[in-house]
C-alpha cells in the first residue's frame, strides 16, 4: 500500500517535465490524481490535449486512477473547475501541486509587457487561483469536521530566490510564491492545511538548454524524477509538522531555505546622516560580494 492510498491529488502542469514526473509519482503511492494540462508551447502560446491524455494513460496503464483537465491556471474561474473536478470525479480533494507555468525569457530592457504579465499571470496568479479555490474548499471541508488534511506544495525557482539574468519576469513570479507559501501556512494551519514550496533543478523544456542532454551512464543528477519524492513526501501524512517551508532539491541533494531575515544591523538611535550611512555601511557585510551562480 502506498503513502497516498485514498488520496486524491491535483498536479497542475502534468503534460510533461516535473509535472508529469509527479503525477505519476503520487499515483504510484495510490493517490488518484486529476492531471491538468493546458498544452501550452515553451513559451505558453497554443493549446492542446494531448500531453494531459498521454499522462492519464500512462497512471491508468500502471493501474492508477486519473482525469484529465486541460484548464488554465490564470484564469480564475478555470482555476475553480480544476478543483472541481477533483470533487466531481473522485468525492473530495486532499492535495494540491501547482506547478504549471512556461518561460519568456529577456533582459529587462528587451522584456515586453506582454512577456512580463503572461509570465506573472501563469505562475503568481496560476498558484494564487488554484490555491485560493482549493483552501476555499479545506475551509468548508474542515468546519463540517470532513478533513482530515490537507496539503498544498507549490513550485518556486532559485531564480526568484537568489536570481538569474534575463529572468525578472519569471523571478519574481517564483519570488512572490515563496512568499505566498509561507502567508498561506500562516493562514490555513488552523484548518489542519500544510502548504510548502519547492525549488527543483531538474532538466525540462525550460532548463534543457542551459542544463544539456542527460548523460548515458551515470547518475544524472538534473532528471526531474529526482524531484517527485520529495514532492510525494511533503503530500504524505508524515509531512503533517512540515508547513511553511522551501526546499531546494537537486539529484541527490536536499536543502532547506531561510526565509529573507535580518543579516546584521546598526542602531545609532538616532537620525542618520548621509555621510554617517557612506562611512559606516560596510560594516553591515561585504557588500561588494556577488551572489553564488545557480549552477
């Protein structure tokens, strides 16, 4: 028997790459998971069916259960009838993965509107509508004493957390989840709700480019499969004390990030003047250091 045996799961952005890897994952614990896809291109133009079909056949070839949803996380009312049809087809909704989203990548100068607000629109707001409907739906479960948890696990990006060139679009719509994770753990503990995030680096259609093929021999450490079990455990009732949390999970390492926090601090009690703040403000830390690179 599985960790996730009669659970029901939504993973949004199952079509392929880490969604797909997931909802295959959480099915194989005996979860029965609504696979929703758009079938969007790289860059989030065109839609189709197939990649959400192809992913229900393969849990349902493995001796799963699962639906297919092909809605859209940005729009908000779609984003309802994804959580509805995890009520409508399996009675009830324990777990939600939102995961969709696609690239636009420019550096700002170059960066059109439309390239920073589709980019905003599928990852900040694609998480805040699923969740927002899917703790809805904790909420009215929990005061009618019908939940007995319930887990949402979203997707950040070392992007939006240490940051990487020609992403200000996608950086700080992945920067703005991990800050909606930690609000909504604050929000919804009372609900026996959990929500976490994580931060995968794993080889998709988003990343193959920068991350090349896989290797043929040894562990590759960047196939997005490395990444589901975390994303299996954090979705188990042995998570139930995990809530707040971003983990960054890459082959076989697992770490955890620290919430923005106070480095180092001056208190003179006082105004400050201008050439009090030039004379003294390296004593705040190396402000000349650069950041670690992603990769």
């Amino acid at each position: 028997m599985g960790v996730l045996e009669a659970k029901v799961a939504i993973v949004t952005g199952a079509g392929r790459g880490l969604g797909r890897s997931h909802a295959l994952a959480l099915a194989q614990e005996g979860a029965k998971v609504v696979v929703n896809d758009l079938g969007v291109e790289l860059d989030g133009t065109g839609a189709q069916h197939g990649p959400a079909d192809e992913v229900v056949q393969e849990i349902k070839s493995a001796g799963g259960e699962a639906v297919a949803n092909y809605g859209d996380v940005a729009d908000f009312q779609a984003a309802k009838r994804i959580i509805d049809c995890a009520i409508e087809n399996f009675g009830k909704l324990d777990i939600l993965v939102n995961n969709a989203g696609f690239v636009r990548d420019r550096i700002n100068f170059n960066m059109s509107e439309e390239d920073f607000d589709s980019i905003v629109a599928a990852h900040l707001k694609g998480t805040f509508n699923c969740g927002r409907w899917a703790c809805a739906y904790f909420r009215e479960q929990s005061k009618a004493g019908s939940l007995e948890n319930g887990r949402i696990i979203n997707t950040s990006s070392h992007s939006g957390l240490l940051g990487n060139v020609g992403q200000s679009n996608y950086g700080a719509a992945k920067a703005g989840i991990a800050s909606m994770t930690i609000i909504w753990s604050m929000e919804m503990g009372r609900y026996n709700v959990t929500c976490n995030a994580i931060a995968p680096m794993a080889r998709t259609r988003m990343t193959e480019a920068n991350i090349g093929p896989p290797p043929t021999e040894q562990f590759d450490e960047f196939a997005p499969e490395n990444i589901s079990p975390l994303v299996v455990f954090l979705a188990s009732d042995q998570a139930q004390y995990i809530t707040g949390r971003v983990f960054s999970i890459r082959g076989g390492k697992l770490e955890l990030f620290q919430p923005w926090q106070i480095a180092r601090s001056i208190d003179i009690a006082r105004r400050w003047t201008v050439q009090e703040i030039g004379e003294r403000i390296d004593e705040l830390g190396d402000l000349a250091e650069k950041p670690p690179p992603l990769i």
